[in-house]
C-alpha cells in the first residue's frame, strides 16, 4: 500500500478539516532509551500486522495527534512514488 504523506481529515482541536501529516506510531514508540518497548510474541497466526497511523495536524499552533487505523496489507509504503498505467520501465 502507498498512501501520501499528509491527509485532509477532522481536527478535534481546530473543529474544521486540516492537513494532518502521518507517523507510524510504533516508529515513534520505539524511538529513544529504553529497549524493546512492545512484547515480542512468537505464537503467531496472522502474517500481516494492522497498519496504525499517528496523525498530526499541521496547523502551527495546533499540533493536535489522534490515530487511525487502515487495514491489513504485507508492504506499507509512506509518500512513494505513484504508480502510472501503461508506463514504459527504463533502466
């Protein structure tokens, strides 16, 4: 899945529709001291994992965060390249 890098979607704090910039959370959690910070759990089902986006709103003074949840998919691409129809490979 390649989703781009901001969103229009509902800021609580602003109460109107604002460009929100997306952040994997876990990304962000894991960042920093203190090791592992979610379990590893090694009886696994599923292959894939939910894909969770830290949404944030890019108003200056605003700066509000919320999640939002899309669905499971194997690859998970931020702001990449959009695929064209019928486009020519180059190498």
């Amino acid at each position: 899945v390649n989703m781009p890098k901001t969103r229009w979607t509902f800021c609580k704090k602003c109460g109107k529709h604002q460009p929100h910039k997306g952040k994997r959370h876990y990304d962000r959690k894991q960042s920093g001291c203190g090791g592992q910070t979610k379990l590893i759990f090694r009886k696994k089902a599923k292959t894939t994992k939910k894909i969770v986006l830290r949404l944030e709103c890019v108003e200056p003074n605003c700066r509000s965060n919320r999640m939002l949840a899309i669905k499971r998919c194997k690859h998970f691409e931020l702001g990449g390249n959009k695929k064209r129809k019928g486009q020519v490979i180059q190498f």
